[in-house]
C-alpha cells in the first residue's frame, strides 16, 4: 500500500509530475475534497512522520473551486519537508514476496531498445514468468483487445513498431445518440508508428486522408465497418450507432411553463 501511494508515475495523469505531492524523498499521500469544495484534505506519511491537512471555512462555506491538490497539498508539502529538514528520511521496506523488474513506460513490458523511457514496478514472484511470457510475446502493437482503451489515452498511442492498428472504436462497440443534446462526434483512434499519411473509410466511402493518429466524424444510427489503410498496411473494426428512444429527464415531460411530473 505504501508503495502505490508514492508513485509519482500512478498520479502524473490527474495531478501531473511535479504537484505538491512529489517530494525528494519517498512519502505515502492521498487527497480528498468534499462536496460543494467544502474541505480539502491531504494525509501522507513518511517512514518517520504522518501529516494530515484540513483546509476549509470554520463556517462551512464552499470555497472557490478549491480541490485537495490546490488547498491542502501545498501546507503538507512544506509540513513534510521542514520535519525531514534535520531527519534525513528513511526508505519503505521492500514489499514482501515481491521483486522490481524494469518496465516500459508505454507498453507495460520489458524495456527494449526503442523504448522512450522506463521504471520500475514490483512483481510477485509468482508473477514473473507471465511478466517474461508477455514481454516476448508482445508489443503494443499485438497487445490482446482488452489493452485497447488504455492504449487509446496514451500520449505515446503511435509508439508501434511498423504497425497500423485501430485502437478505438473496439470490435462490435454500440452507442447510443441522445437526440436532446444536438450534434455528436466520435473519435476515431488509431496507433500508427510510422505516421505516414493514412486513409480513413467508412462502410467503403474514403472519409479522409491524413497523418495522424485521430479522426472526428458525426455520430449517425447505423452499422459501420471501419478501416484505415497505409501502403500495404490494414485495419478493421465494425460497430454500430443508434438513436436512444429513452427520454433524459427519466420520468418527467418538458412543458413550456416548467416540468411536470408524469
């Protein structure tokens, strides 16, 4: 538990690499934020000191889009490096039964050559031979289906070795239009590495010609097969969109003079 709560890498995504909650040295730390931004909270630990920050008005009235990270995370952070000012920090023991192994950032995988940039991670020893099998076996580029949509919210989606593969829609994906909300658009997702310029066709209509990995196109009720085309290079998904016949206001009906119960 102490080892998630220090990753930097684990929060990077919703508070970025240097928030108020990085420090030199390894510290434990959790943020929290009520509703209506009444209180913000942030409690960590170190191997020596445990901090818990509350900031809010004694009245209990909502502050101004004040979140854990905003509030009370700046406070911990200095609390936590004037106590360790003079006590130079002592490190989290070794999680039992497990061992570090290098890991891709981007696939998740045994670093190879190409790789931008690695960490470490923790394994249980049990663990290790699927570690080894998946790092021979795979690329991100032939990870299984269900590595699709984190694939598809990484900065690095093009980092495949000489492969075109559609990371979202997935295979026989349904969505719903709510017709109350006006136009809606689809993102097309696709990991190209050798970002060369790439054709986009919907149910056999070229929709568009470009270079990157994303392309926009206006949600319409149907069956579609999509495919993306690079010199010899293929890939297809089908998926299909239709009008929900559910209202969104879920038991009531929209009158000119209000809303009226049905």
């Amino acid at each position: 538990m102490s080892s998630d709560f220090c990753d930097t890498h684990a929060r990077a995504t919703e508070f970025g690499i240097n928030s108020a909650l990085n420090l030199p040295f390894p510290a434990a730390v959790k943020t929290g934020t009520s509703s209506d931004f009444r209180d913000t909270w942030t409690v960590g630990f170190s191997k020596d000191y445990t901090v818990a920050v509350w900031v809010g008005n004694f009245s209990g009235k909502p502050m101004m889009q004040i979140s854990g990270v905003m509030g009370a995370a700046p406070l911990w952070n200095r609390i936590m490096l004037h106590l360790h000012e003079k006590n130079e920090p002592t490190f989290f023991s070794t999680p039992k039964n497990m061992v570090q192994r290098p890991v891709c950032t981007i696939s998740g995988l045994r670093p190879k050559s190409d790789c931008p940039s690695v960490m470490t991670e923790y394994f249980y020893s049990e663990k290790l031979a699927e570690y080894e099998h998946l790092s021979n076996n795979y690329r991100v580029g032939n990870l299984p289906a269900e590595y699709n949509e984190w694939l598809a919210r990484q900065s690095e989606s093009s980092f495949v070795d000489g492969e075109l593969k559609i990371l979202f829609p997935q295979e026989d994906d349904y969505f719903l239009i709510d017709s109350s909300t006006g136009e809606q658009k689809l993102e097309f997702k696709l990991a190209n590495s050798a970002k060369k310029s790439v054709e986009w066709w919907l149910n056999g209509e070229k929709l568009a010609v470009n270079s990157g990995n994303s392309f926009f196109w206006k949600l319409t009720p149907g069956k579609w097969h999509l495919e993306v085309r690079s010199g010899e290079m293929v890939d297809r998904v089908n998926f299909q969109v239709q009008l929900s016949s559910q209202s969104p206001y879920q038991g009531f009906s929209i009158l000119q003079e209000g809303i009226k119960n049905k």
